[in-house]
C-alpha cells in the first residue's frame, strides 16, 4: 500500500519537512481555500504541487496522490438551486485535475455536516488526548440547544430524559464548547458555522428520505463518472461517519449493503470506494473482511484508523471513542492482510492500479502534540504512531 499523509495546505501546523520524517511518501491534499461549486484552476492546483512536491524549490520527494475531497455542494446533494452548473464545475474540477496528473478523488454525500463528534480533545488515562462521540451529549444538543424541531422523536423517551438531565446541569461555556465541536463540519473548510447556519441548511432536507438523497447520489455519480472515466480518474465515496442519522438528515453510505447498492446502479470501474474502517467501524455489523472480499476491486483509498464502542447507545447508533489503530473495534491486522491480497489479486490481473493509496486517519495528541496546534483529530506524533504501528502490520503480512 502507498502510505499517505493528510495535509491542509500551508495553513496546516504541519510542515511538508516533518511529514517526510514519518516515512509516508505521498500527500492527500485538497484545496480548501475554494468554494464548494467554484472550479480548481489548473493554476491553483499546480501551486499545491508545487507547495507539496517542492516547498522552497527543494525536492521533498513527495508527491500529491490523492485529493480529499473535492466537496460535492449541497445544490447538488438536495437537487436544489444551481444544480447544472455545480455538476458541470465539478467536471471541469476533475478535468483540471487531470491534467496535472492527480487521478483519484475522494468525496462524501452526507448532508449539511461532515464527520461529528462532540468532544475534539477528550481525555485518555495515559494523559493524551482522542476525539469522541457521545451519544446523550449529542441529543443534548440537538434536543436542547439546537431544539430541532421533533428531535426527540429520532431517540427513546429515557435517553432523552437522560439527555435532559445532562443538559440541566451544563453551564453556559459547556453547552457552547459542545456546539461548537459539533458544528466543526468538514476540518478546514466550514468550522464557523452557527446555530442558525446549521437549521438553514437543515431545512433544505426537510422531507427527504434516504432513498431519495440516494437517487440523487446516483443521479451525481451518472453525470460525472463518464468523464471521470474518459480521464482516467477514479472517483471513491467515503462513508458516512458516525454511520447512522443524525439531526434528522437521511444517511445512504453507512453499510456494506448501501455500497453495494450504488456501486450496483452506476457499474463503472471509475464509480468505487473510500474504505474507511473507522467510520464503518462504528456499526456492529461491519465485517472488513467480508467488505474486501465483495467489494475489493472498487476500493481505490482507504482510511485506516480505529474505534471502540462505549457509553450510551440507543437503537442502532452508538457512542464511540477513536481508539489506538490497532487496539479498537475493528480487526486492523484481518483488514491489512485482506488489502494485501487485493493487490495482489490486481498486480495478477495487471492492473496499473494495484498499489492501493492508505493514510492513518486521526490519532491521539500525543506528547509535544499537547502543546502545539494542529486540526482537531490530525496530530503529528499521534498520527506518525499510528503509521508506524501500520507499517509494522503490513511488513508482517507481506
């Protein structure tokens, strides 16, 4: 696998020198600065390069491998406003990207939030720091602080008395830090969203259902996979995270099933996977395993990263802590030597894409990661620990 490494551009705490002294030889990047809808100029992009492939005019010898995320608008995900034209911005995006020699894209459709979790800087018993969901502090705030309209018939009355009781007891810079964590969206691009920010665009969703936000995922996918696949440019949807509804809005990429569905509907072999064994982690039902063994030739990225159950649960959807990469949930060593013999399987068939791209998504704050900033859930030595656990894993099943 190539070992990747999340940067955010030169506002990222992270310089590209450090992450050379990870050992990871290529960058996943995008270009935040740009609106969602706006088109990323061939001029715009080869200044990334340039920024990644020679910072101060020194080779760095890395190289930008993948693009995460070059976002899909909401005009698009709701089929609202101006839809044509966001389609045909994208085309041009991916025909741009194209042409400076990036070639796999990674995007979500999950409505108005990227990933959500309620504490950014939670406290483990070793003295560092993970990221974590808690499922009563979230229906606080959407029961009591955002007070969505029938939010609290999405959850059972006693986990919402519960909620309620919680609520009663935070004080004001409490209850502000939990929305603020909330609403910190996609990391780099919408983290200053606002209470009214969050129900304007909720209200766009009012009345869709699952299987109408999924027709219009295929809808995105039928428009712009054909390009994608005259470029050359393999397209791979990341799965919602946490896997399971929330604030109301429909969630259609949280299972094996709801993969297997659209990958189904649009069958071209640009049209694939952002594996994710984090996100996909979370449900019970996730088994790696079985997911390569389906679903494998269409994986084109993949996040390795863990997560451990805990606290409140209610139906379907779970509380969760990002765990060590290998000490969580999910089997990380049954996962590695499936992706292994994936590519394997491709270099048989000849496949110039048999070197799957993977980065070690999120981490703990670890050591001199306590006192220097970075985006909440990417520290540097948490997330070097995490790649060199990985890369021991991979060099032990190969």
């Amino acid at each position: 696998m190539k070992q990747t490494w999340r940067w955010f551009g030169p506002s990222d705490a992270i310089s590209i020198g450090e992450i050379r002294q990870t050992g990871a030889t290529g960058i996943v990047s995008a270009l935040h600065h740009i609106p969602t809808g706006e088109v990323w100029s061939v001029e715009h992009i080869k200044e990334r390069q340039q920024q990644i492939e020679k910072p101060g005019g020194v080779p760095s010898g890395l190289t930008w491998d993948v693009v995460e995320s070059v976002p899909v608008s909401e005009a698009i995900k709701s089929q609202t406003g101006p839809v044509s034209h966001h389609l045909e911005t994208y085309k041009e995006t991916l025909c741009n990207l194209a042409e400076c020699g990036i070639y796999t894209v990674c995007y979500n459709f999950m409505p108005v939030l990227d990933w959500t979790r309620t504490d950014l800087s939670y406290a483990l018993p070793h003295g560092g720091h993970a990221m974590r969901f808690d499922l009563l502090d979230f229906i606080v705030f959407d029961c009591f602080i955002l007070c969505r309209k029938g939010a609290e018939q999405d959850y059972s009355t006693e986990i919402v008395e519960a909620a309620q009781a919680r609520f009663v007891n935070l004080g004001d810079g409490d209850r502000l830090k939990l929305s603020n964590n909330i609403v910190a969206g996609l990391p780099g691009a919408n983290d200053n969203w606002s209470l009214a920010d969050v129900k304007r665009n909720l209200d766009a969703y009012i009345g869709v259902t699952p299987e109408m936000l999924r027709s219009n995922l295929v809808d995105f996918l039928s428009e712009v996979i054909p390009t994608a696949e005259d470029l050359g440019i393999r397209l791979c949807c990341h799965p919602d995270d946490p896997p399971f509804p929330l604030l109301g809005l429909p969630r259609v990429m949280s299972s094996q099933s709801d993969y297997v569905t659209v990958l189904d509907a649009v069958d071209r072999p640009a049209n694939g996977v952002t594996l994710c064994t984090g996100s996909l982690g979370v449900d019970t039902e996730f088994d790696p395993v079985a997911f390569i063994a389906q679903l494998g030739h269409r994986i084109h990225f993949v996040h390795l990263r863990n997560t451990m159950r805990d606290g409140p649960s209610d139906n379907n959807c779970h509380s969760f802590s990002e765990s060590e990469h290998l000490a969580g949930d999910t089997d990380m060593v049954a996962t590695i030597r499936a992706l292994l013999a994936e590519e394997q399987r491709r270099r048989n068939q000849g496949r110039s894409d048999y070197e799957i791209p993977m980065r070690p998504d999120h981490g703990h704050a670890l050591l001199s990661d306590l006192t220097r900033p970075s985006q909440p859930g990417y520290p540097l030595v948490g997330r070097m620990r995490g790649l060199a656990e990985l890369r021991g894993v991979i060099h032990g099943c190969s």
